[in-house]
C-alpha cells in the first residue's frame, strides 16, 4: 500500500469525512483529494505532517 493510500486508509478508520479533515487541517477539500489520489507526487512535509497528527501516525506508519 502506497503512502497516500495508507493516509485514507487512516483517516476512514478514525471515522473523518473529507470536509472534517478540511476543517480541522486547513487543507482543501480538492488538494485532500489530490493527496490520497496519489496525483500530488511531492506535497509539502509540513502538509502531510498535519494529517499524521490528525490521524495519530508517525512516519514509520506511512513507510516513507
């Protein structure tokens, strides 16, 4: 499983919709999209580093 997969995988196990994660993250509804789509090849860490706090992972969790 890729790294952006494991991100949704995350994030439907805690029970977050996409517009809960805009919410809580300030990030996009489109660039979430984007992210677990696997279409944003080199997003930014500190972007990413949100969503792991979001969803309780560290990088080991993502194996990058």
């Amino acid at each position: 499983m890729a790294w952006y997969e494991k991100l949704k995988f995350a994030r439907k196990v805690r029970g977050f919709t996409l517009r809960e994660v805009e919410k809580q993250t300030g990030l996009s509804n489109p660039y979430l999209c984007q992210i677990e789509a696997g279409q944003i090849k080199d997003p930014s860490f500190f972007k990413v580093a949100k969503l792991m706090k979001l969803y309780n992972l560290d990088i080991i969790d993502l194996g990058v």
